[in-house]
C-alpha cells in the first residue's frame, strides 16, 4: 500500500526554522514526482503547491515566495523527501502536505499529484 507520512511540524517563532519530512512506504519515492504544499487549514481546502522536486533528475522548483528561504531534498536511502523552512513567517502557519505523481505537466498544480500524506501542522507564532 502506498503511504505518505509527514512529519516535523510544530510551533515556531517569526523567523525560526523548521524541516519537513515526508517518508514514503509502499513504493520508491525517487520513481515519482514529490511537492510540498501548504494548506491554511484543514482538508487540503485553498492548498498550493511550495516546492516539488522531479524523480528523473532532481531538478527542484519553488514559490515565488519561499525562494531563497525553503529546500527541498531528497534522501533516497531513506525514502524520504525534506523540506528545510528558514525564516518563516506568521502568513506560513498552516498544514503542510507532501505528495506525489509519476507524471507530471506543471509542478504546481494541485490536481496532478494523485497521492497525499494527512499532513502536519506548522504554527509560525510569537
């Protein structure tokens, strides 16, 4: 069974850090496509895509607004996908979701990844 767990979220204060984990099991996560996503609030509702990071040559894609601030990376030996947050912002609290999708045509958009993890939460309060 294919599965997407994240991990690593919680309280920060403006201008923390935090990384991400999404840890995949049932399938080898460097044969898919992985994204970050970043939902407001419960249910995936209003989430958009932060980051994603291509299965055949690792080439790596960013929001305009977390470029220069968030990494993504991948560790295959443990198949797991990373997502390195510095600086982050009050506007960031949310739930943070990894998927993945063999195929993908524009990294951000939603409806292409087709598995999803059930999310962390990422709080970025004084």
């Amino acid at each position: 069974q294919l599965q997407l767990v994240e991990s690593g979220g919680g309280l920060v204060q403006p201008g923390g850090s935090l990384r991400l984990s999404c840890a995949a099991s049932g399938f080898t996560l460097d044969d898919y496509f992985i994204g970050w996503f970043q939902a407001p609030g419960k249910e995936r509702e209003g989430v958009s895509c932060i980051s994603s990071i291509s299965s055949s040559d690792g080439k790596t894609y960013y929001a305009d607004s977390v470029k220069g601030r968030f990494t993504i990376s991948r560790d295959n030996a443990k198949n797991t996908v990373y997502l390195q947050m510095n600086n982050l912002k009050p506007e960031e609290t949310g739930v943070y979701y990894c998927a993945a999708t063999t195929l993908v045509g524009i990294w951000y958009l939603v409806d292409e990844y087709d598995y999803w993890g059930q999310g962390t939460q990422v709080t970025v309060s004084s």
